[in-house]
C-alpha cells in the first residue's frame, strides 16, 4: 500500500474520517475528510512519519499550528483543530475549492491590473490580519495563496511552510521559495513582517508583468539579484499598469529594509488611496504628473484625504448647479409628458382615439382568430402558470380596460398575461448556442435558466455543451432548466517531484511518469556525486501544465 493511501478510511479522534489524498510536500500530507460532528468536509493535513519522529520538529509544528488556529480572517485558510499523540500529528483546516494564484497565473499570464490589485490587497488585509497578532508567514508565494472562483483570495499555511523549507534546506535539496525571498532572508537573518511584505511586492510584480522579477541559472544566482539586483520597471514590460500602481509594487519589494514598507497595513493603505483616486469620478487622473518610482516621496494617508476633500468640494459646487438646472428640465419634461398624455394630446392630436375594451377572461386564440383585433392592436403575451384556469385564458392587461388610447399605424400596444395552466411544455434545442441568447430562449419559454460551467474540446467557449432536461423533454412552465456551457479545453495540471538527488536517467523517468517531458541537462559544479540531479527549473511539488519542459542541472563534482 502506497504511504499516502494507509489513512484512507479511518477516523482521528473518532471524528475526522480521511476520504482521499489531495495533495503532499516534503513535510506533511494533505487529505479530504469528513467532520461527522459537523457534518462538513475538511482538509486534514497529516505530518509524516518520519517528520513526526524528531521531537524538536513536532514541537515547532504544533507551536505554529496553534498560533495560525487563533487567526480568523476571511482572507485566510482557517485552522478548525491541532492535534498531536503518540500515533499522529495532524491540522484540520478549511477545505478550499479553488486553485493556487499559480496555477491561475499559469493560465492566464500578465493580468489585468485591477484584477491584480484586488487580489494584492486581499493579501495584504491577510498578512495584516497576521501580523497584528504576531505571526510572520516566511513564505508568501503564489503557491501558498488560493484563488476561488468568487475571486476570494485564501492565504494558507501561515507559519507553517516555512518549516517545509527547512526540510528541503536541510537536506541541500532546492528551496521552491528562492524567487520571492526578502534579502534579509537570503542573507541569513530573521525575516519579520517586512520580509512577507517584500515577497507580496514580489507576487504583485508577477502578475502585473506575468514575470519574475529575477530568475538565474542556479538557486545563489537568484538569490543574490534579490540582495543587490534592481528589477526591470514593471511598465517596460506591460505599459498599461498605472505609474502610482508601478510606484507601490517597487516600493513593497525595495531591497533595504528602510526604504519598504514597514508593513502590510502600510501597503495596503497606499493601495486603498490608489483604489480611491481611480473611483473618484471627474477628478483628474493622479497618475498623469507622477515622478518616476522610486524619485516620487510618499504622501501620508492624512495628505491624500486633505486633497480628496478639496476636489470633493471644488466638484460638490460644479455638481449642486447643473444638478439643480437639470431637475428643473427633467421637470418640465415630466410635467409636458403628463399633460400630453393625459389632455394635450386629445385636444391637439388629429389621430382617432378608441376606448380600450376588456379582454381579461378572453380566450386568447379568439383574440388571434379576430383579424379586426389583430389589425388594431399590437399583443406582448407573457405566459404565466396558474393551475386554477385553463391554458390561454387572459389574465390581466395593461393598459387597463377603458383607457383612451390612441390609435397608431402599428396598432395600440397592449401586454396581456396568459395563463399556461398546468401543461407541460417541451425544452427548446439551445446546444451549442451562446449561452445569453440560450437563457432568453429558455426564459421566453416560461422556464427559469441556470448555467453551470465545464470544459470542452468540443464546443466552443461560451456556448451550451448540454441541457438538463435535454430538447425535446416536456416540463412544467416555471421549472429550472441547467445548461452546462464551455469554458474552453481543459488545461490539465500535474506536480512537478522532487528530482534533486536522482540520476539523470531516474529523473527522466520520474517526470515521464508525471506526464511532464524532459528538457535538458547543464553541468555545473557541486559538492553532491558526479551525475546527480542539483536542481531543477520547475520547483518540486508545484503544480505545471501537463507535458511541461523541466531542466535539469547535473553535478560535474566539485570546482576543481
């Protein structure tokens, strides 16, 4: 039996019964699992064996643990439970249904800005959230950060992937967080708040630019750009990112400690202030005068408020003048309506005006079967069911009975409601169709249209793969029918494992079984055996695009 496949089926603490694996790293393994004292699925993460046998190490898991269970943020993985014995450690935590930051940036590249500043400043609310009460992730990066499909942002595994690092650290194996690492960590030091500020920097300006800000051939080469290296300007490589916006991402992830922000709540203050000044509407675009990043001094939350409130006034006197004149048209064109409908119209009109008759409790076919009607009038049916009168019966008109109405060259409009009685209709054909015009179609047959995404190679993006009940099934007016619409192929992923300390030719095999392809081999000098995998270009239990290209770096030996 597979390690991860010996806990499936039983239940921790006669309460968490474990369904089936749904992710692992080099410290713990993670599963699906059903809470039967709530009656609610959970994801429980697992610490492994051998993990769980050094005694320091289950003492930090568990310290750690504890600490991220007393957050509670809606931006943040909750932690529900820790519990640690003699025969497992494990967390029970918020099952998530959604994918990483990563693998979303996998599949889209640079997004939009204002996508990417709704997600940062989620981030942020998390680490502030965090950090107010003392904990320090150490290991922001898009891997550990959720994304739903409601565009809610989750932040997982506070304080607890960094301890994954070590593992790896250790054992001079690659460190998967190398491409967001604050300085101060690359250097050795103690990371504070600070340095999950540095690493957010680091996300924003991957997904504003759809590019790390330093990559290198070897994990030091990496790290060292982040100590001494400055980054190519966000705007060089996407020119629609907002200057302000550039300013902000540069300033989160400044190399020395002094010239970052001092927090996240700080960040997300400047990001709020920048959110502001595009919603304002009429004022001008705080972007246009901007010194570059970096040149440009930081204005104060108190400062930027001062000028808000100007504007606002300046804007408040311009809006109350043509507010009050254009009330006073709006008025008058009411005031003209009202009296043209009701006496203007009659006196100057030459146009012949009828008296409208009662067509409640009028079968609607005889309606149609009576041309003079049909040539005087314009008919807008809806449909609605009622069970206590028969099908085509009319209901209710507007305009009412009685009105004098005027009649018009394409007849005097008139909406009736029409009972459906109780019969049942039949599903209109909307395969393959645009998913709008499909729910029109459906709601003009009296239905209610719900739409369910999935993914097609077949049908194209938008339209309706399938509906449920399918064309042709007769159902009761008023019933939902599902319509299930492509989202485009599917895009399928797999996790990248651990080559470091494979053979080449082991390695080889290992990423054919992973459906991934092999892409090459350097030699470079370690101090690990001739012929041993020292790194990898896609790190190691990170989710990549099935069939992706992983090199690899070889040991020659030592430098000579």
């Amino acid at each position: 039996m597979n390690e991860n496949e010996k806990y499936i089926g039983k239940m921790l603490d006669d309460r968490y019964e474990i369904l089936e694996c749904i992710g692992e790293g080099g410290m713990a393994v993670v599963y699906k699992a059903m809470c039967h004292r709530l009656n609610r699925y959970v994801a429980v993460k697992i610490m492994r064996d051998e993990m769980a046998a050094d005694e320091e190490f289950r003492r930090r898991f568990c310290a750690e643990s504890q600490a991220v269970a007393m957050l509670s943020h809606p931006n943040i993985v909750a932690v529900y439970d820790v519990s640690h014995s003699d025969d497992v450690e494990y967390i029970v935590m918020e099952l998530i249904d959604g994918i990483t930051l990563k693998q979303y940036m996998n599949r889209r590249g640079a997004l939009p800005w204002k996508e990417a500043l709704h997600f940062s400043k989620q981030i942020a609310k998390a680490l502030s959230h965090a950090h107010e009460r003392g904990i320090i992730h150490r290991d922001i990066k898009p891997q550990n950060i959720m994304l739903l499909r409601d565009g809610t942002i989750k932040v997982g595994d506070f304080g607890i992937a960094a301890l994954e690092n070590e593992i790896y650290e250790n054992n001079g194996q690659a460190i998967g967080s190398i491409h967001y690492i604050a300085p101060e960590q690359a250097r050795g030091n103690c990371p504070d708040a600070r340095s999950d500020v540095y690493s957010l920097g680091v996300v924003m300006y991957e997904m504003l630019t759809g590019e790390l800000p330093y990559t290198g051939d070897t994990l030091g080469e990496i790290a060292v750009k982040h100590m001494n290296a400055d980054p190519v300007l966000p705007r060089e490589k996407n020119p629609d990112i907002p200057p302000e916006l550039e300013r902000i991402t540069l300033k989160a992830m400044a190399p020395r400690l002094e010239d970052r922000y001092q927090s996240a709540k700080e960040l997300l203050e400047d990001m709020e202030a920048f959110t502001q000044s595009q919603v304002n509407a009429g004022e001008e675009d705080d972007t246009e005068d901007q010194e570059s990043p970096g040149v440009k001094p930081v204005r104060s939350v108190s400062e930027l408020s001062k000028e808000k409130y100007k504007r606002r006034r300046r804007r408040a006197s311009r809006v109350s003048f043509l507010s009050g004149t254009l009330g006073l048209l709006l008025l008058a064109v009411w005031l003209f309506t009202f009296l043209w409908d009701f006496w203007l119209e009659d006196v100057f009109s030459p146009a012949e005006r009828i008296e409208l008759p009662n067509f409640v409790g009028t079968e609607f076919q005889a309606i149609e079967n009576n041309a003079e009607l049909m040539s005087t009038y314009s008919f807008n049916v809806v449909y609605v069911i009622d069970r206590d009168n028969p099908t085509g019966l009319v209901l209710d008109q507007s305009p009412e009975p009685g009105r004098s109405m005027m009649v018009t060259p394409g007849g005097i409009k008139v909406e009736l409601t029409v009972s459906s009685g109780a019969d049942e209709l039949a599903v209109p054909n909307v395969l393959n169709m645009n998913y709008a015009d499909a729910v029109d179609t459906i709601q003009a047959m009296g239905f209610v249209a719900e739409i369910e995404n999935t993914t097609s190679d077949s049908v194209a993006r938008n339209n309706v793969v399938s509906s449920s009940p399918a064309a042709g099934e007769t159902i009761s007016p008023g019933s939902t029918v599902y319509l299930l619409v492509s989202s485009g192929a599917e895009v399928l992923y797999v996790e990248v494992p651990n080559l470091i300390g494979s053979t080449e030719e082991a390695a080889k095999a290992k990423l054919e079984s992973a459906n991934l392809s092999y892409g090459g081999a350097e030699r470079v000098n370690s101090d690990l055996a001739v012929g041993t995998v020292v790194g990898q270009s896609i790190d190691a239990f990170t989710q990549a695009e099935e069939h992706s290209k992983v090199y690899l770096q070889i040991s020659s030996g030592p430098n000579p």
